[in-house]
C-alpha cells in the first residue's frame, strides 16, 4: 500500500495535469465538515458509480462510522451486493466483464482526489458533452475521447457544446463558450453542480480519511511546540546566566 501511495503522489500527478490540457478548470467546493454534504456524495457514489468503479481500500463500516451514518442503515440504502458491513467496497461488475466492455477495467477510484485532485473532477464531471462518434456517444472536453459514458447524464440532462461568434483577427469565428443541456435532466443546472460537488467532497474523504483529524493533531503539535520552546528559553538563560 505504501508502494502504491509513492507512485500516486509523485508520478501520476504529472500525467494528471497533461490531462486537463488547457481547460480552465472550476474550483470544487470540497468541505470535509460538511457531513450531510459527504452523505449526498456517499449516495451517488453507490447508485451511479460503483457498478462499474470499486473503491477497493475503504471499508463500508468505516465509512458509515466517519460519515455518521448507522450501520443498518448504510447497509439499507447504501449496500446493494450483499456484502458484510465490515467488507471494502467492491464493485458489483465482474473483472473480465468491465475489460471487454470499456477495454479496460474501470480505475479504482479511492486516491483518485489525490491522483487528479478536486477540482479536475469537479470540471471533468460537468463537462461531458454529446458526440455520436464516440462508442458510448458522448466525449469530455477535460478528458478528450474518454472512455465512459456519462452515467450522471439522467440527473444533468443531455449537455450538448455551445458555441459563440466572437471577432478574432478581424473574422468572426465559433469559440466553445461552455456546456448547455437541454433541460430533459432530473435536476437543473444549479442543482446537479451541487450534487457533482457532494460526490467531489465524497471522494476527496475517500482519498484521504484521516485528514480532519491529521489537521487537528498537527495545530496540537504547533501549541506544544510553542510551550517547549518557552521552557527551553527559561532553561537556556539558566544555563547562561552563570556563564556571563
């Protein structure tokens, strides 16, 4: 595990940001306090998401536990597989299965906050838009020709590219302006970029658990650092104050 985490902080990070290419990319709005914020996240993950991706190196139970959900609960509306409470979070769909369909197995997505970061995920999830070239007839443009579909299109609506007529170099010429959809989503435009965000905040936990609580004891270490060096002050002059 600690191998993984080397290789995922120092090489994939370059290899992310190539990526993006030249995409301004949208601030995610990630609050680790925000526990009904983490719970909406937990849900859509479930529902939309772990069909195909796994989130293979977090436990059920202690999800439930730091999102302060119970556990019969969490086993009510968020396990579907039959799996224990205390089991990792597997996705349903079988390795060879996933191969043949996508061409490659689906990532598993619990360091991918720490791979790709907040927000290129904000960006990439809200920037799908409808290409019927593409296998799966829809493209991004953060991440061109990916590889999935969008499986939050029934939430966002069919999102198309649009395009204005600016004036450049003394002719007018088309420039991608945004993504638009066609209003046939089940939330509007405000509201799926809220639930894009609590699935963003949801993954940014994922990818680091103990970070609230790192936080905490890290302002800790600065107070007792503070009152050591103090003391250790008071002791040097001690020490010196015969010497002078």
């Amino acid at each position: 595990m600690r191998k993984l985490m080397l290789v995922l902080t120092f090489l994939i990070p370059g290899m992310a940001l190539a990526a993006s290419g030249s995409v301004h990319l949208d601030k995610a709005p990630v609050d680790l306090t925000d526990k009904a914020s983490l719970q909406r996240g937990a849900k859509i993950f479930m529902n939309y998401c772990l069909g195909c991706h796994a989130m293979q190196y977090q436990r059920y139970q202690r999800t439930f536990h730091d999102l302060g959900i119970p556990d019969e609960l969490g086993q009510k509306y968020l396990q579907f597989t039959g799996e224990k409470v205390t089991d990792y979070i597997t996705r349903s769909m079988p390795e060879a299965s996933a191969a043949t369909w996508f061409g490659a197995a689906p990532p598993d997505l619990t360091l991918v906050n720490r791979v790709r970061g907040s927000d290129w995920i904000y960006t990439y999830l809200r920037s799908f838009y409808v290409d019927e070239s593409r296998p799966f007839g829809v493209n991004n443009a953060v991440f061109k020709d990916v590889g999935m579909p969008h499986v939050l299109q029934p939430l966002q609506g069919t999102p198309r590219m649009a395009h204005e007529e600016v004036l450049v170099d003394g002719e007018m010429k088309s420039q991608f302006v945004g993504i638009k959809t066609d209003g046939d989503g089940a939330l509007t435009t405000e509201e799926y970029d809220q639930a894009v965000a609590d699935l963003v905040n949801f993954l940014a936990y994922s990818g680091e658990p103990f970070r609230l609580q790192s936080e905490s004891i890290g302002k800790w270490v600065l107070v007792f650092i503070v009152v050591l060096f103090f003391f250790v002050y008071l002791l040097k002059k001690e020490y010196w104050r015969e010497v002078h």
